[in-house]
C-alpha cells in the first residue's frame, strides 16, 4: 500500500485545539472503533439535511507515521460517527476538521495493542491474494446472498454461522436492492433511510467478526444506480458516505451486478472505481459485476481483480493468460439442489461440481450460488438449502486447496486426459473432469499421490509414492476426480514463512503475427456487420499439429468509437455471435474483431480484422 507523511500538526503539540475524550477505548488492531460526535443543539437548527450539508472527517496518524483520512457519516438525527480500525500497534493520533464550529479543531489519542487478525486484502503474485498486516496468502473462497440486508434475522444469523462453519471466506450481497418490494437504501438522492445502513453495519460487523470478507455490491443492474442517483454530485456522496461506513471493515467493492447493463457502464465504473480508488484509505479491493467478465475494464486503471459470471472455460482460460490480474467467478453456475431453475445458468449439483474445478483450473477463485440462497431478483432465501451438496463441494474444494501452495499455481499443459495447476518441482494438480486415464510431465522428484472423489469428497491417498518424470495412472472410479501430486515434505518447509514472488510468474506473449498462426477466420465474411442480428462465425486450422488438435478460442468485438471496451460475443471454432448494440451510439461504426485461439500447450494467438457496424 502507498501511505502519505504524516503532517506537521501530528508532530506538534497544540494547546489551542481541544482535546476530546479519549475515543477507542481497549483499541486492538484490526477491531473496529467509532468515535460519535452529537450535534450541539445551538448549531443543529442550521442543518435542515445533516446527510448533504455537514462535513466532518479526522486525520489518523498511526505508529509508523502512515496518515489516514476517514471521514464521518450522519447515523440520524444530531449523531455523526467516525469510524476507524487501528491497522498498527501503538499510539494513534487524531485531528477532526468539520464545518461544525464545535467539532472542528478537535483531537485525540489512543492505544492499539497487538492483535493476530492478518489485516485486510490486496493482491500477490500477479493473480492471488494476500493480506496487508500479515506475510499470509488468502484463499478466496465466496458465497453469494444479494438480499442478505433484508432476509430476516434469524435466517441471516443462521446463514453466517453455517457459512462460516462451511469455511466460506466472503459473502457477496447488494448495498441497495433494485426491486421496489425491498426496503430502500435512500428514500431520495440525498435522503438516506439510516435504519437500513445501521442493520447493514450490524450485518457486515457480523460477518466480519466470522471470520468473512463482504463483498458490497453498490447497486443492481439496468441503470440502477443512475436511477438513485442522475447527477455524479449525488453519487460523489453516496460513495464518500459508503467509505464512511464500511472501510473500516474487511471488505470488497464490486461496482454493480451488471456494468454491460448501463447506458455508459465502462464510463459510470471508471467514475465509481477511480473515486473509490483515491478516497478508500485501505485501498480494499476493487472490480464490478458482469454478463460475462469485467476485463475490458482493466485498462482503466481502477480495478484490482478480475470479476467473472461466466461458466465458459474457454473465456476463462484464454484470459488466464492474456489478462494480468487476480480473478474471481461469481457465477460459473447456481447450483438448483431443489429451490428450481430461474435462468439458464443454473444447474444440477453433479454439474455444478464439475464446473467448480473447471473455474479453478481457469485460475479464477470462486464464488458459490444456490438458487435457494442466492436471493436473486425472483427467488427466496430459504435455510433448508443451507447444506446443499454445492456448499460441501465447496468445504472440499477449500480443504483440499488449504493443503496446497494455491498462491503460486499456474496453468499447466503438459498433461493428457485431463486441466492442471502447477507449482515446478513441488506440486501438481489435475482435474479429470471424466475420470479415466491421465499422463503427465514431472519434474524428476518424489511425491506423495493423492486422489479427490469430486462427487463425494473422499480423498484417497495411496501408498506408494511416486518419483519419476512421467506420471500415468487412472482414476480410482469412475466420475470426476482430482489427482494430487505433492512433495509434502518440500511444502512443510516452504510454509514455515509466506514468501510471496518466490518465482517470476509466467507472462503470456501473444503472437500476433498471421503469417505463424496455426488458423485463419474463414467467416464471417464481407467487410461489413449488422448490430443485433446473428451472424455465423468459424476459424479453419490451417495445419494439423498435436498442439493445434486441440484448440480453444475467444472471440471479442470493439468500436473504436464506442469507448466501451471489447465484449466477448462467441468462444469456439464455429457458430453465430450477435454485436450487442451497446458498442456504439453512432452508425456507421468502425469495429475491430479478435479472435484469440490457444493451443493444447497454452501458447496464444490472435487475429484482428477491422470491418464496418452498421444498424
């Protein structure tokens, strides 16, 4: 993270100013304190709205001269709050600055003792995640509960306590909810409801102190946030307000469900990120919900990671390699373990556990979905599918990924019958989406075999450990499996300290030039395409070779006056894709067409053909 000096006043002692009562009381590090601040009676009459007209906010300055601006946030009538999580041991300093006559000019200080809780989130090791206090790597591991504001109480406290026994590590849910049945989050632009923001408090703390990441969804999608707030003043304040409230906790920002919905979504998220970006004091991590992914975005320099809603292996594997940055699918698939189908994307919980390692062998982290749990736009959250087959799936999936290295896997291609991760000369996993026969390169070392029954979770380990440099087996039974290749031993080592960057993370070259690339686009063909009509599309390989046998490929549209960003309209050699007309507002339009292809061995093309959009 980038820290600001502290300035002088922190360093000096003012008599002038006046001192508070001491705030934070048996502070620790990482425990969250608000300091409230009640309106003197004589200068509450000049505020008809408290939410838009007073301005309040302190400087931390912490033990290591590392300067926080927080500011504060009306919780009703004559009550402010600052609120701040001390992230050092030590002495903390304060000075408040308000346009309150008798806040402004106050300050203070308190103590902060130690605490072992790792700190909040940032980024490692180009596609991973580690703690900021804490030499410590993350195991990203979601749940998704869009009305977990609103669901009743009881039902929530029961959805965080199996959660958190279940070993989720985040929960994603809406700030402000689309669907006039729910209870608002602003009544108008600058009229806030402060009972909802007070029982949102009440649940991320809750989620917080089990042990869980939120990750705050703004708004929902289809120009929702732009219906709540038409004017940037309006929505300036909203996210100063959210700031306010919820840095301090262990969160994520995640723009709104579905940036392609908007009118100008790249547009509105770059505003969004940019303002989160330079105001947040933590630096909390940052991206936005999606149709499909939200990479066309990272250009814009705000975005932390990589949001998907995509179970297109494909796509996300041809990203994996082209896109530098942490990934997370929240939607890969809702598992329906009985609440019913409502989209296309929900499925049964044999598929949904299949498709969970696919995401994984994607690099991506994931995030669970229950059509039961979800709380989507037309469904119930309902407890009974708390202990859904999915949700196990998920309790092995993050047993087994404790047991490796997960913050330094990479994709691995030198394997047959099945996707793999690997860590060189210490560790291999591969997904055996089939079950049946696998063969793979090793580095010549020993290793322990494990076998991980997708479908029950039982874990088989065998006997005899391996060591040669070619590894061929076949899968104990039939259905999914997940092979382990371990070096124990070497691991148990390694994990005495987390040394992030231990090695330099592969970096995919794309080759652009034709002339070396194994396909040609053979349609569509003519020099000009139709928005919004369907059009087949198909690549030819050119040569027949054992790393072209097996071939995926990405297909993505841009107008370049558009200022949208590529959209990803088709993966595959063959079939029809259909512009979107969200490209562009302006007809004719000039359109470049991508195509990516990637190769058995993760090798990656792309072909670019420049035609005309027209309405």
């Amino acid at each position: 993270m980038k820290w600001r000096l502290a300035p002088l006043w922190l360093c000096l002692a003012l008599p002038s100013l006046a001192q508070m009562a001491p705030p934070c009381p048996g502070a620790r590090v990482m425990q969250v304190c608000d300091i409230v601040f009640e309106m003197p009676a004589a200068e509450a009459g000049r505020y008809s709205n408290p939410y838009v007209q007073v301005s309040l906010q302190a400087e931390f300055r912490s033990p290591k001269f590392r300067t926080f601006l927080m500011p504060g946030f009306w919780d009703g009538g004559t009550r402010f709050v600052i609120r701040i999580t001390p992230v050092e041991a030590g002495e903390w300093l304060l000075r408040v600055s308000s346009n309150v006559k008798a806040w402004d000019g106050q300050r203070g200080q308190f103590q902060a003792a130690e605490s072992e809780d790792p700190g909040f989130l940032q980024p490692a090791n180009l596609f991973h995640w580690k703690y900021t206090e804490k030499q410590q790597a993350h195991l990203w591991m979601g749940d998704t509960c869009y009305t977990f504001a609103w669901i009743g109480r009881e039902l929530f406290d029961q959805m965080v306590a199996r959660r958190a026994a279940q070993r989720f590590t985040h929960m994603r849910g809406l700030v402000m909810h689309p669907d006039e049945r729910y209870r608002k989050a602003f009544r108008s632009p600058d009229e806030p409801d402060i009972e909802h923001f007070q029982e949102l408090d009440r649940r991320v703390r809750a989620l917080n102190e089990h042990g869980m990441f939120v990750d705050l969804v703004l708004a929902g999608g289809r120009n929702h946030l732009v219906k709540v707030f038409p004017e940037w003043k309006q929505r300036e304040r909203f996210l100063r307000y959210l700031i306010a409230r919820y840095a301090s906790f262990k969160i994520t920002w995640q723009g709104v469900r579905e940036f392609e919905g908007y009118d100008d979504g790249r547009a509105l998220m770059k505003e969004v990120g940019l303002y989160l970006k330079a105001n947040d004091p933590f630096h909390h991590p940052r991206g936005t919900g999606t149709v499909a992914t939200s990479a066309p975005l990272l250009p814009d320099g705000w975005m932390t990671h990589i949001l998907y809603h995509s179970p297109d292996d494909q796509l996300g594997a041809i990203e994996r390699q082209v896109a530098l940055a942490p990934r997370v699918n929240a939607g890969f698939g809702n598992e329906d373990s009985g609440a019913g189908k409502s989209q296309p994307s929900d499925v049964d919980s044999a598929e949904f556990k299949r498709r969970l390692w696919n995401a994984t062998m994607n690099g991506q982290y994931p995030a669970y979905g229950n059509t039961g749990t979800y709380g989507g736009e037309s469904s119930t959250v309902e407890a009974k599918y708390l202990d859904a087959p999915g949700a196990k799936a998920m309790t092995d999936w993050f047993e087994f990924m404790s047991s490796t290295r997960f913050w330094e896997l990479e994709p691995y291609f030198e394997v047959s019958g099945g996707r793999a991760l690997y860590l060189t000369g210490v560790e291999y996993v591969v997904f055996l989406e089939q079950g049946g026969a696998v063969e793979l390169t090793t580095e010549k070392k020993g290793y322990k075999v494990y076998w991980l029954n997708v479908d029950t979770g039982e874990v088989i380990t065998e006997k005899k450990e391996y060591k040669g440099e070619r590894f061929s087996a076949t899968a104990p039974g039939a259905g999914a499996w997940v092979l382990h290749l371990s070096r124990d031993g070497r691991k148990e080592s390694m994990l005495r300290s987390y040394y992030f960057e231990s090695r330099r993370q592969f970096v995919q070259e794309v080759e652009p030039n034709s002339q070396r690339t194994p396909f040609a686009v053979v349609a569509p063909e003519g020099d000009t395409l139709p928005v919004g009509v369907p059009v087949a599309f198909a690549v030819k390989l050119k040569r027949e070779t054992k790393a072209a046998s097996k071939m995926m490929y990405l297909w993505t549209a841009e107008a370049t006056s558009g200022g949208q960003g590529y959209r990803v309209v088709a993966t595959g050699a063959s079939g029809r894709f259909t512009i979107p007309r969200g490209l562009t507002k302006t007809y004719p339009a000039v359109l470049n067409l991508r195509v990516y292809g990637m190769n058995s061995l993760g090798k990656v093309y792309a072909l670019d053909r420049v035609v005309k959009l027209a309405e």
